[in-house]
C-alpha cells in the first residue's frame, strides 16, 4: 500500500475578505482555514492570495475530506464544495466506477475516499467502498501480492460490518457481503449474510424483482444450500482455514483430516488439505489430496483446484500433465492471470521461450499493472 502521505500536498490559509473567485456560489469565511492543493508538491506555501485559484481550492477540500475525516472543518468543507458544484458526488462516483473497471487500482481508491469525504452517511458509497476493496484485494492477491491483499481484505471487510450494523438494512449489502465471506471460507458467516438477504427479499414480487433479483435470490439459495450439505459452517474446517493461511500447516492439516474423517466426499477439505501439503513443499501428498478433490461432487469445477494441482505437477516433475491441467483450468477461468502467469512459468522451464512470451503479455493485457510478468518479459527481450 502507498506509503506516502497525501496531506503533504496541501496547506492552509485564511482567504482574504473580499478575495473573489469565478464562482458565485463559493462564499468565503474569512475566519476559516481553507486547503488548498499545490500545483507540485514541492512548490512553497503561496502567499499571493491573487494567484490561488478555485481549482486548488476546490482540490485541496476534496483532499482533507478524503484523507483527514476527523478535520474540525469538515463540515464547512462540504457545504462549500456541494455548493460550488452541485453535481460533484455523482461525478465522482462515475469517474471511480470506471477507474475500477480500467483496474487503475490507486486513482480508484483516491476518488472513492473523497466521495465518502462528501458525503460519509450515503450508505450506497458505503457498500461501493466495501466492494471496491474487495475487487482490489482479489486483483492484488491474483498478481501475489498477498500482504497488500489482506490489508485490502481488511479494509472491505470494515466497510461492509459499516453498513450491515446500521440501523437500515440494505440486501444488496449482505449478497455481496455473502461472497466476500465466502472467499475468506468463513462459510458460517457467508451463510448468515445469504439468508439475510433472502429473508429481507422474501416479501418482493417476482416482478418487483427483476431477472437480475430473481437470479440473485437463486444463487444464494443455493449457496446456502452447499454450505449446509457439505457441512462447512463446522468450526474444525473455519479453524483450518485460518491455521493454514497464517502460516500455521501442521496445526492446519491436523484439523482438516479430522473434519475429512467425517466428512470425507467434500471437495473443499481435500482442496484445503492440498493447499496446506503444498504450501510446506509436500507436492507429492498435496497432488494426491487436489486428484482426491476433483473426485468429489463440484471439486472439478473450480479453476483454482486444477492451477493448484498443476503447480504439485510441475514440482514432481510432470510437465506435460501439468500443461494440460492449466489449459483445462484456463476453459474454466480464460482471464485468471494465476493460471496464465503458471503457464508461462511452465513454457520457460521446458525451454519453449516463445510461448512464454506469449502467456506473459496475455497477462499483461488483461492486467497492465502486473510486475511480475513485466518483469519476465524484460527478461526475454
């Protein structure tokens, strides 16, 4: 995460009774401390009142309202800048949307932060924050980025505990508060979220709905459905889990083998033994576990099974096999960098330098922020 300071970039000052600027509608208090954005961030402190402009201004409010939420002035602030441009918050919104479409991670962030600057009650900004986190974290921890993600993680995870312990409940907050629990494998909290959202639908029409309601509706049924039938809200798969991702394996795989005990045609526990044996370099055991995951019902149709098995593959010598488990998995997932990252790794170990080339601008195609495979192909030129 960026570790400089963006306040570092503004000043204040008392504007000047009578100091006009090409808005009617920005209405001075002379008492009043105003930031003001500098043009470079090394540029001194202006004191030509003359030459401050309503831009920097205007900037610089967008930048305290963004990064210093606790600032005594803040509600003048956003009074002056909602008064000055009206429409600023929606504009804002937009101009984030597609800046986290265009994965232009950091300027996404900058502009979410001063929307919720504006206006910090609009629950709907809310669960866009808490989305937008959780959108950045998978992008990160795709890229390996793994200690940036979880901070992400974090932070998506404070923006949605936001809204769903307000007084309003809103569903859309807890469908997508659903999956984002669901990535983290804690099932029980997922599950919850889930039939929250279908009890808070449970009195709209079909019509009222929409097709998009309907499917919503659909999905988290089922969800809950596997949840409850493969038995993962149990506490001894949550526990896991976590020992695994904080580097925990052996307490981990202790766990997961009692829970397989009893529950032995769950994909998820033989996935989750896989991925503990890998993570402490027992490839050949994780590839048996990940083989014994594609057995089970739904184990053969998750993408980050066969990358995992592949990966056991490559370490065990089988490159062939290995090829041909990422391009299944590829069929499954055609723009999950991971497995085409894995491929060029692949194409470079058995010598096959074109085809590397090849998997590593695919990947930066699809994610132009990608260092690792930048990096790979500055190697190859």
């Amino acid at each position: 995460m960026a570790s400089s300071n963006p306040l570092d970039s503004i000043y204040f000052v008392k504007i000047p009774e009578g100091k006009v600027f090409s808005s009617a509608a920005m209405q001075i208090d002379p008492s009043v401390e105003l930031p003001v954005q500098k043009k470079n961030v090394d540029d001194p402190i202006e004191k030509d009142f003359a030459a401050l402009t309503e831009e920097q201004v205007l900037s610089g409010i967008l930048t305290v309202l963004a990064y210093d939420k606790k600032n005594a002035n803040a509600a003048y602030y956003r009074k002056l800048i909602t008064d000055v441009r009206p429409n600023i918050k929606k504009e804002l919104a937009e101009a984030a949307i597609l800046k986290t479409r265009n994965e232009e991670w950091d300027l996404a962030e900058e502009i979410w932060l001063a929307v919720n600057g504006i206006d910090p009650e609009d629950r709907a900004v809310i669960l866009n924050m808490a989305v937008f986190y959780d959108q950045k974290a998978d992008s990160y921890r795709k890229n390996s980025l793994g200690e940036d993600a979880d901070a992400y993680d974090d932070l998506a995870q404070r923006y949605y505990r936001e809204i769903l312990d307000g007084e309003k409940d809103m569903p859309d907050a807890y469908f997508n508060a659903g999956f984002f629990y669901l990535k983290k494998r804690d099932y029980s909290e997922a599950k919850a979220c889930f039939e929250t959202f279908l009890a808070l639908t449970s009195d709209l029409k079909d019509e009222d709905l929409g097709e998009n309601g309907l499917y919503k509706k659909e999905r988290a049924q089922e969800i809950i459905d596997k949840i409850s039938n493969r038995n993962l809200e149990n506490d001894r798969f949550h526990d896991a889990y976590n020992f695994i991702a904080n580097g925990q394996e052996e307490k981990g795989l202790e766990e997961i083998r009692k829970f397989i005990a009893d529950n032995p045609a769950v994909w998820n526990a033989w996935f989750l033994l896989g991925w503990g044996l890998r993570k402490l370099g027992r490839f050949d055991d994780a590839k048996k576990a990940f083989l014994k995951a594609r057995e089970c019902d739904g184990g053969d149709e998750n993408a980050d099974t066969l990358n995992e098995l592949a990966i056991c593959q490559i370490e065990t010598g089988e490159e062939h096999a290995a090829f041909e488990t990422l391009r299944e998995a590829l069929t499954m997932d055609g723009e999950n960098t991971k497995i085409i990252s894995n491929l060029g790794y692949l194409s470079l170990k058995t010598g096959n330098l074109e085809d590397a080339r090849k998997y590593f601008e695919v990947v930066l195609e699809i994610d132009p922020e990608d260092k690792i495979a930048r990096a790979q192909l500055e190697s190859l030129s």
